[in-house]
C-alpha cells in the first residue's frame, strides 16, 4: 500500500468533508432562517442541527485534514515554513477554526437555546457574516493548496 497515496485521499476526503459541511450548513441555515422569519416557527431544531453536525463533520474533517496534512509534509520531507503556499494555507486553516472556536460555535450554542426572535435575528447574522466569511478563508486554502506557490 502506497502511504503517500492514503494519506493524500485522507487529505482531500477531509477537506471535502470539512469545506462541504460549512457550505451546506450555511445555505441550509441561511434557507431555514428565511423560513423562521416568515412563519415564526422554531428556530431551536434548526440550531441544534447546525451545532450537532458541525460539531461531527467539521471537527472530523478538521481533525484529519491537520493529521494527514502534518503526516504528508512530513512523508514528503516539505520544509513547512519554507513552502510559502503551506503556510498560506495552514495560516487560512488557523484563521478559519480561530474564528470557529471564538465566535461560531458559542453562538451556535446561543442559537440553540435563543427563545427572543431579537435575539436570534442578531446571533444568526453575526453566525451567518462570520460563517461565511471563515467559508471563504477555507477555500482561500484550497486555493493554496491545489495552486502550490
């Protein structure tokens, strides 16, 4: 079995798992909120689904994407911080799960337990701005990646 290559389509399965689910999260909730606003239905199932399967996809995304990314630099002896586009796009992935931890996730949790619709409105455009904002960050490291300059 050939260790590069296994390593390789863990890498890209998890960046497909990782990108993939905060994509879809976004457009899903983003089609949920509009729902929520012109029904008034409950918005605490639309949260706690987004938490729940962030928490599964993107941390098991995440969490392999570094693995296999450290095990791959490390197969292929790349100098880490002498390979620009690494650090372009580690730094991206930095970026990206910073403002996942600090921002994202606690108001995931804020979501999911928000009964004032003042207070859900403010949550879910704070979550959704910086949500897609750290969206566009993991593609930016895509782009690293795949360009490699």
């Amino acid at each position: 079995m050939n260790t590069y290559l296994v390593l390789k389509a863990i890498h890209v399965a998890s960046a497909v798992l990782m990108v993939g689910n905060v994509t879809v999260t976004g457009a899903w909730a983003f089609l949920m909120y509009r729902h929520w606003r012109t029904t008034g239905a409950s918005f605490r199932p639309v949260a706690r689904a987004i938490l729940w399967t962030d928490l599964l996809f993107t941390l098991a995304g995440g969490a392999g994407l570094t693995i296999s990314g450290v095990l791959l630099a490390r197969h292929l002896a790349l100098p880490i911080l002498g390979s620009p586009w690494l650090v372009r796009g580690i730094a991206a992935l930095a970026v990206s799960t910073l403002a996942w931890l600090v921002v994202l996730l606690p108001d995931q949790w804020r979501l999911e337990r928000a009964t004032d619709p003042a207070e859900v409105r403010r949550l879910f455009r704070r979550w959704n701005l910086v949500g897609w904002t750290s969206t566009a960050v993991l593609y930016y490291a895509i782009w690293c990646m795949v360009r490699k300059d």
